[in-house]
C-alpha cells in the first residue's frame, strides 16, 4: 500500500482533509495447470494481446519435457476458453513427468503428480483342482497388476507338507514366461524330471510325487512393474494324485447341449484337467453358416464353456479342436507326453465335434 503523509499545519490553520493512496491493480500473473478432466493445460492471467497474438501464431506456444528443454516442442492446439488459454496436446501427457510450457515470453512449469500406483495380488492359480497328476508340466499364477519380470526364480517356492523346499522343482528359463499384460506367469516344471527314463528323472526323480501334498508359496516381497510389493505372502495347497500319461480324446468328452432360443453357454466336461490357457485359445464354436461364434468364454482346466453374444438358432455346430490343445501333463491328441521313442504320431488336423441343437 502507498501511504501520503503530510506535514503538519501551519499553527492557527485548519488541517486539509486526510486522505490515502491506493495501489493500483497490479497486472495477473500467469500460470498454467493441467485440467484432469480433460488432459489439457490451461493458461490464466494473459492480457488480451498475449492471448490473440498465442492464438495467431501458434507455433511460438512450446510444450516439452523439462528433461528436454532443447526438444522440438510436442503437436498442440490452442483455443479460448472465456479470459483462458486452453492448449490441447495431441498426446497424453504422463503422470509424475514435469513439462514446460512458454507462451507470451513467460517459461511455464507444468507438473503432473504421479500417481499413485496400486497394490499388486495374486488373484488365481492354476490348475485350481485340489488334486492334480504327479506329471502336471505347468502351473499358473495369475496376478491382479502387471509384475516386475527377473524375480520369479527368488519369489517362488514349493514345499512339502512338512515345509521342506522341494530342490530346483522349475526349468531355469534365461527369459520368464509372462503372458503380454505381465500378470500370469507360468512355471514350467523340469521336463527331464518328469518324462520317464531320461537322466534327470533317473537320477533325481519328479518334482512332484504321488499321493504326497504340496504348498506353492508366494514370497510378500515379490513386486509388481512398479515396484509395489505384494506385501503379503500367499501360498496354495494341492495334493498329487496318479500321472495322467494318456493321448487326449475329444471324442470321449460330455457335452453339454444348450436350447434354441437360449443363451445358455454351451459346455464342455473333459476326462482330465486341461491346460486352462491352451484350451481358451485352441477350442472354437462354428455356427451353422460356418462363421465362428463369437461370446464369453470360460474354463478352469476341468471343462470349456461358451456363452453366445445372441441366442442360440437351431443346427449343426462344430467344437473345433486344434492338435497343438494340450493337457495339464503335456498330452496332446497326437500322443501322450511320455510316448516311448518312434511311437510319436504328428496330428495335424483338427478334430471336429458335432452337435445338433434342435428347434425348441
């Protein structure tokens, strides 16, 4: 504030009225933030020439990172918004990453807070049956966040009943095996211990044994892409039962028919527990046109379903099965896994199941 003092009357003079000196309005500063809704930067305090002269030449507005201040600035729009700027990236801006933005000779920080990463869980395994064969090939862990990759080896660990480690139970792989998103990984169980008669399954026997229970156990501090520990340490119980060493046999399955009209799913019941991943991918529906049909698809290694987008018209389907399917113990419909030398078929077609679903 600006205060006029005077001096004192003159004696015998009456003192003139006081008065004092407001400050003038100062001019607005300008200051940019990231409008959440929109993914958009908007620009406060621009006096109107500022924002014509923004708005006219465009390409004198710069937005980059500040890790790159000599970086060709990022593709943006510009428009107004009442007495605002509004800049418009072409791309969204990253959360928890600091930007630039110059606009009518003014150097503007622009900071999106990171945000604030979730808590990984580990929300399946599979194969979820209680019993499983003493030559199941794989297992799955499935978690509710992508996971950091190279920490399967150190964060995972199978136990006897009494606790004891199992040694070396998994194939040491230089790669992990992660579906795309990182959230299932697969352990491979040791091959050479559990096809019959070669040198590790003589010399060390399989990782799991018959009739005996076991306990995969998740270590708490197992982290997810961005670096949140479980926190918690999960662990899931199983018994083993008889090894499963037979070729698979569609023909042998239980189907389950829907009516026409419906959207009942359309079910299968297999004799054995199936490679849940590999039947997802490698079991599909034909209408009767041919064309494939297309809905919800679900299994737990015990069965397959399908539940259709529109009802059921009545026809001949076909299940369509691919030779690659694969059993839990690695069976194929060509031969089994532990197949004796030379008795290897190759199964190179499909195997087509029909069904009839008739008018109601």
């Amino acid at each position: 504030s600006s205060l006029c003092v005077l001096p004192p009357p003159a004696r015998g003079r009456s003192p003139p009225p006081a008065f004092l000196l407001l400050p003038l309005p100062s001019l607005a500063e300008v200051a940019a933030q990231i409008d959440e809704a929109t993914g958009t930067v908007v620009v406060t305090g621009l006096s109107p020439q500022d924002m014509s002269s923004a708005l006219i030449e465009v390409e004198a507005v710069r937005l980059r990172l500040v890790t790159s201040p000599s970086a060709r600035g990022m593709l943006i729009s510009l428009s107004q918004n009442g007495e605002d700027l509004v800049v418009a990236p072409r791309f969204v801006l990253k959360a928890g990453t600091s930007y630039e933005l110059t606009v009518a000779s003014e150097t503007l920080r622009v900071v999106l807070p990171a945000q604030e990463a979730t808590t990984p869980r580990l929300i399946s395994f599979a194969p979820s049956q209680a019993v499983i064969p003493a030559n199941t090939l794989r297992l799955y862990l499935h978690f509710s966040e992508p996971m950091a990759r190279g920490q399967l080896r150190q964060m995972v660990s199978l136990v006897t009943a009494d606790r004891t480690p199992v040694a070396n139970p998994f194939l040491s792989l230089e790669a992990e095996l992660w579906d795309p998103s990182q959230t299932r990984a697969t352990l491979l169980l040791d091959p050479g211990r559990i096809k019959q008669g070669v040198g590790p399954n003589v010399a060390g026997g399989a990782p799991l044994q018959e009739d005996q229970s076991y306990r995969l156990i998740v270590s708490p501090e197992m982290l997810s892409a961005e670096g949140v520990p479980l926190g918690q340490m999960t662990s899931m119980a199983f018994r083993v039962g008889p090894p499963e060493r037979r070729a698979i046999t569609p023909e042998t399955w239980e189907i389950l028919k829907p009516s026409a009209g419906s959207r009942t799913p359309l079910s299968l019941a297999f004799d054995r527990i199936m490679d849940s991943g590999a039947v997802v991918r490698l079991i599909t529906l034909q209408a009767p046109d041919g064309q494939r049909v297309q809905g919800q698809i679900a299994s737990d290694g015990g069965g397959w379903s399908i539940m259709p987008e529109h009802p059921w018209h009545a026809g001949s389907y076909n299940i369509v099965v691919d030779p690659e399917l694969e059993d839990i113990a690695g069976n194929t419909i060509g031969a089994p896994f532990d197949a004796a030398p030379g008795t290897i078929g190759t199964e190179t077609a499909p195997v087509i199941l029909t069904i009839e679903i008739p008018e109601p």
